[in-house]
C-alpha cells in the first residue's frame, strides 16, 4: 500500500528555473527526458515550431492532460499530466524571429520513453494539419 500512495505522488515539485533568460530557455539535464529547440547536443534537440505563440496556444488547449498554468509576453508555459500515474511534464514554448521555441521535459524520473519529444512532433504535426500516426 505504502509503495501504491508513492507512485500516485508523482507531480514533484514545479521547477523554479523556468523561463526565459536572456532571450532563452532554459538548458535540458543530462537525463534523457528533455528536449529544446535551443539545445546543442542531439540527444535533445528538436527544432522549433513554424508556427505563432496563439496558433501553438489553441493546439495545447486541446490536448488531453494540458494545463496552461502562465501566459505573458511571448511565453507560454503548460503542465502536463498523465491520467494514471499522475506523472507532470513541464512544456515552455517562446515565440521569437516567427517561430516558436520549446522546451518540454519530465519533472521526475530518468527516462521518459521519449514521450516529451512525442509530445512535440504531435503538436508540429497538428499545427500542419496531418495526423502524426
């Protein structure tokens, strides 16, 4: 029962380190569960989103488990939470030059399975109006 209660625990705690600094996202950790369009290193890149901040908006709100939790400027920052365990990804997206910068990483574990980078690749993919299937 004790192992049940911690596994359901699994939000963590909202990063304070969120945001744009000097005209930047934040850098991903050495773990495997980030990607950024303003990352160097391959195993963590992924390229910006061709499209506005409000066109990127209406795409968020529409997906399951999407939380827009701050809006100013240019910045959008989102939780997204699983259904069952409960797990929160903090996605950040920051419109600059005509595009969308992005940055989406797992607040807790290692491994994410890839699914912040799914994440993104979905919401490319609806943005041109195809099916990422």
């Amino acid at each position: 029962m004790v192992a049940l209660l911690t596994l359901l625990g699994c939000a963590g705690e909202r990063p304070a380190s969120l945001g744009v600094v000097d005209g930047r996202l934040g850098t991903c950790p050495d773990s495997p569960n980030c990607v950024s369009s303003f990352e160097a290193r391959e195993s963590h890149q992924i390229a910006p989103l061709e499209a506005s901040l409000a066109q990127v908006r209406a795409q968020v709100l529409v997906m399951p488990g999407a939380q827009i939790i701050r809006e100013q400027d240019q910045y959008l920052y989102a939780e997204f939470t699983t259904r069952l365990m409960g797990f929160v990804d903090d996605v950040e997206f920051y419109e600059q030059a005509g595009r969308t910068h992005v940055r989406s990483a797992s607040r807790l574990g290692k491994s994410d399975l890839g699914v912040n980078r799914k994440r993104i690749e979905a919401i490319r993919q609806a943005l041109a109006g195809t099916d990422p299937s």
